[in-house]
C-alpha cells in the first residue's frame, strides 16, 4: 500500500500579513482556509477532513477550530510536532485519502508570535506541564538559538564547515526573497554581512536565524478524481516521509538530522532520487538547519554540506538546487515559528509554474519539501513530502 | 546598533529550580549531596541518561543508579549571548558513557573548547536543589 499518486494538492495560500496586530489566530486559520478553498475553487462544506496542529492553538484547538470554522468532518488530525507538523500533515491527508476516510482535507496554520513580542529564539520556554526531561534541560536554559547552535558547532568541528558556507544558505535566500513583495526581508545580503551581523549564539549570528513574523497558511487535498474535475494545475503527493529523533539515552549525535530516515522513506515511495528534484523546500529555521538536512536528504556526502550550499548553490538560475524561491523563513515569513507549511506552498507553486518568474525553475516537474520540528539539539520530528506536476 | 560589549566570566544567572517527580526524586537528592548520578541497566549493560525507571535501549526495569565519577568532556557548546547574562550550554559526555546536556561555568567562555577535559561542579537553583553543571579540569 502506498499513497503514490492518490492525493493532489489543489489549493494553497498564504496570508499576506507578517504582522497581525488586529487579527487573531482562529481568524487567521480561517481566512487562510478561506483564500485555499478559493484557490481550489472549491467551498468550506466540501471539506470533510481537517489538519491542525494544537500547537497553534491553546488546549484543544483542533476541536475548537472545528467549531469555530463550523466544519462537519469525518477525519480528525490534530498531529503536533512543531514546525515540520504540516508535513507530517500532508503525509497524513494522503493516507486518508487514499483510505477513503475523507475525500477533501483541509491544513491550516496561524500564528502571531510578532505581535504578541516573543523572543522567540532567545528565550528559554518552559513547556505548560513539565515533560520527562524537563529537571534535566529547564535549568540550563536551553532556547531555540543556542540548541541549533550546538548542532552547528558539532558539525564545524566534525566537518570542517565553515560560518562563511552557513551564511550562503542566507544569501540564496535573500536573493529569492528580493522578488517577494511579501517578505519581511528583501534585502539582497553578502556572506560578509551574515558573518559580521551580531552574535546570537555561538556560532549562529543574527542573519543565519530566521525572521519572527505572524501569518498563516492553509492547504487543500483531495483525491484524483476530485482534482481532475477542479481547473487547477494536477500537482499530486508521490512520497512521503516522518522519524522522530532524540537524545538516543545519552548516546546524543548532533550530526545529523532525522532527514536519515523520513527521506529515504520518501524517496522510495516517489520511486525517484535526489537527483531527480528539480527544486526543494528545506525547512530553514536557522542556515545550518537547512544545510544539515540536505546531507541527510542525499543531495550531498554528509559532511559536504558546507561546501554544496557555497558559491550560490542554491539560488535560482544560479545553483544546481534551487531552494526556497520565496524566501523562505530566513527572509519571507516563519508564521506562529513553525516553517513547515509555506514549504509545501512555494513547492506547489513551482511545480504549478506559479512562482514569481525571476525565481521559476525550469521544467519543475519534481519538487520535495522537508522539514524539521522540535529542536535539531533535543528532540525533532523531521518530514519529508515529494510532489509531482502532472 | 554597536554589539554590547560581552562579559567573558560567567556573573550569576539566575537558574531555574528543575522540576522533580517520583522518578527523579533519588537524583535530586544525591544532587544536595554533591553526588551526580546516571542509571545503569541490569538488564543490557547500558548506561543510560536522563534516568529513568525503564531501560530506553531495552526496556528492562531492572535498573540501577550509579555515581558517576564527576570527569567528562564538552561535546558540543553553544555561548548565548542575546541574554542578560550570557552563558554557555553544551553537552558533556561523561567518563562513563552517557552525554549530558549542562551548562560550562566559572571560565572564560570566549575559551570552550569541543573536546576540553571538564569536571563536576554544583550551582544553586532557584528554589531548588542544586544543579550538575561542569568548569574546565
Ligand atoms: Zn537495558
């Protein structure tokens, strides 16, 4: 059994706002549904399947949701695991769908971590209720930065990588992000200028972490009949992927990513390799999260992530793997600081040929998108979704 | 914006008090007497850390805690500086096995090293027993 070609991608959208003030989170899930369902061309009581994350929601925020959208399903998932959740998602929708447990699924995502000030890298957070780990984590004051940090600093002394192959992550994403009216950043920025802005953790600077912003997001899934009677270009799941990695017991490895494990299951699904993707969307909470996870994905020798994402590897009409043409979260958006879902939106819109035309790939007709969620130094769910044009 | 300068000796930072349950109750305890301790499995062999009462390698109950000798080397390190006072995490790999996450402290943080000889030192917590944290050997 597999989920290959049994579910298309039909409606995306991405809330244009980066700073929601006077808009809340259930407004910003739902009029993110909304524009998807639009997108689709298709109307809110079609969905009897619906994905969100009670991350973005306090308590039990699927459930509220439900309520609040007045949806009436038959499939519930409120899978989450941070960011790299919505991946997972789409995995799941597939699954459904090609179960038959529902036809037309709906994913959304909302946050507003920018208008309600949180530092959200910097700042140790305690989980509401104490996790096993947490006697032996909180007093050490683990925050986003530092734990990516020490991944970071691991893989430079294990590797040789370098602050100045990091920051070519960033500056691929800068150049993406110029042609984005939307984006929070669309400042063109050198390798210089990453590795000279501020220190936040060592060896992360300011410009190897991504923006705090608000937003939101939403997708529509469905089956092959369903998306072939819609007037939308036929974009379909073909791969899919998710591993859970952690502390091991002790036997603690920040080398690598569970990108080991959801890739591989991706890539066997799709039936494709590495080489076949024409463009990826890589989760880029920081520059090294983005480099580490395509050595675990197989588009490089582990260790010679340094060196594939240099010289412009990843820009557009530049490198040989085009990335995150929208910016990605280093620039455009990292709505409620999960990343996970406007992977899966610029992937569609390349594979539809909808991304802006100074950043479109070429004959995109295989694109992946893979992220990781939780904490590249603790504990993370990594995902990986593989897509084709039809 | 000019970077703020940057103290190199850890000033005091306020650490949290860990929270304590029934399972770690025997390791908070020992942590008030100056005693660092790691579960061993009876079972497989295996150290294990955090401990807790189920071997994760394979799932025997029958495990036991260990003093661990107080040696280790930095595994990895990170310095936050975008803090009020800035700190080093990192990981320890101990003497005995198991890698622990902790902070660096009574040093030069501008001077960690991956791979440098570290030892046990204990911090007082706010509220709390007091924490294993490790400074240069
Ligand atoms: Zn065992």
């Amino acid at each position: 059994m597999s989920i290959k070609g049994k579910a298309y991608i039909v409606g995306i959208y991405e809330h244009p706002t980066r700073l929601a003030t006077d808009k809340t989170v259930p407004q910003l899930h739902a009029e993110s549904a909304k524009g998807a369902l639009e997108d689709a061309g298709l109307t809110k009581n079609d969905i009897d399947g619906y994905f969100c994350a009670a991350g973005d929601m306090a308590g039990l925020g699927q459930l509220s949701m439900t309520d609040y959208l007045g949806l009436k399903t038959r499939h519930i998932d409120s899978t989450d695991v941070g960011g790299s959740s919505y991946l997972l998602q789409v995995g799941h929708a597939a699954e459904a769908i090609a179960l038959g447990k529902c036809s037309i699924a709906l994913i959304t995502l909302a946050g507003r971590p920018r208008a309600e000030g949180m530092a959200t890298g910097t700042q140790p957070r305690a989980p509401e209720r104490p996790m096993p780990e947490s006697g032996f984590e909180l007093p050490y004051a683990p925050a986003t930065a530092n734990m990516y940090a020490m991944a970071a600093m691991r893989h430079m002394h294990q590797y040789g990588t370098t602050s100045e192959q990091m920051a070519w992550v960033k500056v691929a994403a800068s150049h993406h992000a110029q042609h984005n009216p939307h984006a929070m950043l669309r400042d063109v920025v050198t390798v210089e200028e990453v590795v000279n802005s501020p220190m936040i953790a060592d060896p992360l600077h300011r410009l190897d972490c991504c923006v705090i912003s608000d937003g939101g997001g939403a997708i529509i899934m469905t089956t092959p009949e369903i998306a072939k009677s819609l007037k939308r270009p036929l974009v379909k799941v073909i791969g899919s992927g998710e591993a859970p990695k952690h502390q091991m017991g002790g036997k603690v490895d920040l080398t690598y990513s569970g990108a080991v494990w959801s890739g591989p299951l991706a890539f066997e699904e799709a039936g494709v390799k590495p080489s076949d993707i024409k463009y990826a969307s890589i989760y880029d909470s920081f520059t090294i999260t983005v480099l580490m996870q395509l050595e675990d994905l197989g588009f490089c020798e582990k260790g010679q992530g340094g060196r594939f994402v240099s010289d412009g590897n990843l820009i557009a009409g530049v490198g040989k793997l085009p990335f995150n043409t929208d910016g990605g979260g280093l620039c455009n958006n990292h709505p409620s600081n999960r990343g996970g879902l406007t992977k899966v939106l610029e992937a569609v819109r390349q594979l539809r040929g909808e991304a802006h035309p100074a950043v479109q790939v070429k004959n995109c007709d295989i694109a992946l998108a893979h992220g990781t969620g939780g904490s590249l130094g603790t504990r993370h769910a990594a995902a990986t979704v593989i897509m084709e044009r039809e | 914006m000019a970077q703020a300068q940057q103290p190199t000796q850890q000033q005091q930072r306020k650490i949290a008090a860990p929270p304590i349950n029934s399972e770690t109750q025997a390791f908070w305890d020992a942590a008030g007497q100056g005693k660092l301790l790691y579960k061993k499995c009876a079972g497989c062999g295996e150290p294990h850390f955090y401990p807790r009462p189920h071997c994760p390698f394979c799932f025997s109950d029958q495990v036991e805690w260990q003093e661990a000798s107080g040696r280790g080397a930095i595994y990895t390190y990170s310095v936050m500086r975008r803090a009020p006072v800035p700190y080093a995490i990192a990981y320890v790999t101990l003497a005995e096995g198991p890698t622990m996450m902790t902070n660096i402290v009574d040093c030069d943080l501008n001077s960690i090293k991956i791979g440098q000889a570290v030892r046990l030192v204990f911090k007082p917590s706010e509220g709390g027993p007091p924490v294993p944290m490790f400074t240069p050997a």
